[in-house]
C-alpha cells in the first residue's frame, strides 16, 4: 500500500500518521507490523482503547462465535441478549462488589457522546448552565466536551466561541489547598461573578494534559464542596478507567462517588467504539427519546465489552496493572529520571508520563522511540511530556523491552 494513496485523498486533518508514517498490517498483543516487516512494541494502544492488547483470543473468539451466529448486529436501544449480559456483567462482577450504584445510558459511539450526555442531563437536573472544569482538561471534540477542554489549539478548531464553562485552577499549578479555597471562594463570594455550576467536571489523572494526578485530598474535597453546594460531580474516566489506574474505575482510590461517570476507549474491550454515561438512579430523569444516537446500541462492542469484564475480573487485571505499574515507576525513577536535571516523571497504575517540557525534546524523542521500535503519544502543555500508556496485561519482557528504548532514546536526545 503505497502512502502517497492517504497523503492525496485522505483530509489534512489526520495527524497520528505524521507522527507514525508507515502503513501498518497486523498486530496481536503489545505488537505492531508494518507492510515492511518492522516490528513495533505499542506503548500508545489507541489512545486507551486497548487495555487487553491488540486481538485478545478470548474476545476474539466470542465475537468471532456471535457473528457465526447470525446474532443482533444493530438494535438501537432496543433489547437484545448482548446488551443485557453485558449489563448484568458491568453490574454484578464490577459495580455491585464496588459499592457503586449506578444506572446505565448508551449515548454513542464515542468519549465525546458520553461527556456531552452528562453536560445535558446536568443542567436538566439542576436546571443552572454553567460547567466548572479544571484548566489542563481534555473532554472531547464536539462543541459541548470541547467547551471543556482547555487546550488552545483544540478550542480554536470550534470556529465559535465556547462558552457556558468556568476552568478553575489544577490543584497541581498551586497545591491542593489554594486549588479548593479558590474553588469555595468562588461559590461563596456573591461579588465572584462566576455562575453556581450545574457541574464540575475532573479526569483524576490529566491524561492528555500531561499525565498529573490529581490527589485523593483533592478529589475527595471536591466532592464535598459540590454537595454542599447542590452541584452534580462528573467524572471523566474515558481514557484512565478499566483499570487503567489500578483499579477500574479510577475514582476508588479516593472512596468519592461521583453524580456521573463517563466511559469510553477500552470499555469497548477489543477497541470497538462504545462510550457509556453512568448516573445515580436519582438523577434518570430522562424522557424517553430525550437523548439519542443511531450507533448507541453496539452489538459487538457489548459482546467484546462483556468478554473485557469477565477478563478484568477473572485475571485480576486491576493487580496487574498495578504490579506493571511499579515496574514502570521503578524504571523511570532510576534510569530515566536521573538523566538529566529537566526530566520530571508522573504516573499512576499504567499511565506515565516523560515530562521534558519542551516541544521539540519531545518530538524527537518520540521519533527516535518510532525508529527503534516503540511506538508512544505526545502530551501536556507544549507537547512536552512523552507519554506511556502500555498494554496492562504486556508481558513483562516486552514491556522492559519498550522502556529500554526509551530511556535510549532519551538519553540520545538529551546528549547523556
């Protein structure tokens, strides 16, 4: 497959290509082909959409029997056998022994129809339009997640202005302390001039803002802060839920139980495209129709996504992710970190970041990882944090593997 057929046809838009210019055929694992015969380690895994690695055989041969089956491809919303395994799966083996009561709304594909389900339903609930969201945020593209997100560049594709949303400071530009008083400040004060917010919305790890994670403290106080207020806490666990963290929903470290959940990526289980919005009982004050979509009733992302629970539960993949994750923690603390003065290291569970705070540090060495082999996004302000985000279930060689080729490739760069 010749590349000139993408660069001609194919919109300016794209973008993961330019950093990964190859046309890749096959990968099963933490491994990647190309059309070359190279080998890739994947340390980007969609984004997150795969936490069980490209291809898992016991996904694959659940789809594969499904559609053998001549089963419900595309339903809608309307009952069919996969939706409801897959519910009393999610329910039952995850949030049920949890402790978490939540009810389940299919908004669409994507993270994006999951965040802009949540907005909704939160201003019909509290019938109030301004969201509070954390500078440093990444929700989503379409114009209600991305009138959250931060990111300049993201917010100047909108083509209008963005409103009805308060970004408050990340409790990691000024401590968790200032970062909560400035919060209930701003709620008290009647000379503030901000908006009562419908709700706050966090990610507890900024992911593509640059792997910072947030505090339990924090997360915990604003909980608190948006009871007190009558404000619906959202969370954002698209991208550091299913155990991304070490546990599957991200949130649990903290002991919170957030109004709202969002997730999306690797509930899909075999990187299909499934998003849910999560809500406490009391809140499904939805009519019905209210809010749709044509593709929110995934045949075969509820079969996959089943397969992902009964995986994640019957391989322990949350104490994986955190056995990994020391693996990583350990690796980058003594071989990478120590290379040089500008490095800072951040990380939880199986998402860590490289933080070299300039853009073209982290370019290169993103390209020098590509050319040997590894495969990893960029992040955070000024693209400046190389980040990792292996599979959670990677073999341990492989992952040691990757890692060697990027403290390699970081040391090359930085001239160590």
């Amino acid at each position: 497959m010749d590349q000139g057929t993408f660069e001609t046809y194919e919109s300016e838009v794209r973008s993961y290509c330019r950093t990964f210019p190859t046309v890749f055929t096959h990968a099963k694992g933490s491994i990647l082909h190309d059309q070359d015969g190279r080998r890739f380690i994947d340390f980007f895994n969609g984004a997150g959409a795969l936490n069980y690695g490209h291809n898992p055989d016991y996904i694959k041969q659940r789809l594969i029997d499904y559609l053998q089956s001549d089963n419900i491809i595309h339903a809608l919303d309307m009952y069919t056998v996969a939706k409801g395994e897959f519910i009393e799966a999610l329910e039952t083996r995850i949030l049920t022994p949890k402790g978490y009561t939540y009810k389940l709304q299919f908004p669409g594909p994507t993270g994006t129809n999951a965040v802009e389900a949540a907005l909704k339903l939160a201003r019909k609930v509290t019938k109030r339009t301004n969201v509070f969201a954390l500078m440093g945020c990444f929700h989503g593209m379409t114009l209600g997640a991305l009138s959250l997100t931060s990111d300049t560049g993201s917010r100047a594709g909108a083509g209008l202005p963005l409103g009805d949303v308060t970004h408050i400071p990340a409790p990691y530009q000024f401590g968790d302390a200032f970062a909560l008083e400035y919060l209930r400040t701003i709620l008290d004060d009647d000379h503030s001039g901000i908006d009562k917010p419908a709700a706050i919305v966090v990610e507890t790890v900024q992911a593509e803002g640059g792997v910072y994670v947030i505090s339990n403290e924090f997360l915990q106080g604003v909980e608190r802060i948006a009871h007190e207020h009558g404000i619906l806490l959202i969370v954002d666990d698209i991208q550091v839920g299913c155990s991304r963290t070490g546990s599957f929903l991200s949130f649990e470290r903290a002991g919170i139980h957030p109004d709202i959940v969002c997730m999306s990526k690797s509930i899909g289980g075999y990187g299909f495209p499934f998003s849910l919005t999560m809500m406490k009982p009391e809140l499904d004050i939805w009519s019905p129709g209210e809010h749709n979509g044509t593709f929110r009733g995934n045949q075969l992302a509820m079969v996959a996504a089943t397969a992902g629970v009964e995986i994640t539960v019957n391989e322990d993949v949350e104490a994986g992710a955190r056995r990994r994750g020391e693996i990583v923690k350990d690796f980058l603390t003594r071989e990478v970190a120590t290379l040089d003065d500008r490095i800072e290291v951040r990380g939880l569970g199986m998402i860590w970041g490289i933080d070299v705070h300039e853009d073209d540090l982290s370019a290169k060495i993103s390209r020098v990882c590509f050319d040997h082999g590894v495969i990893l996004e960029r992040a955070g302000r000024k693209n400046g944090v190389v980040k990792l985000m292996p599979s959670l279930v990677i073999p341990d060689e492989i992952l040691f593997e990757g890692l060697g080729v990027i403290r390699n490739a970081v040391a090359e760069v930085l001239g160590r």
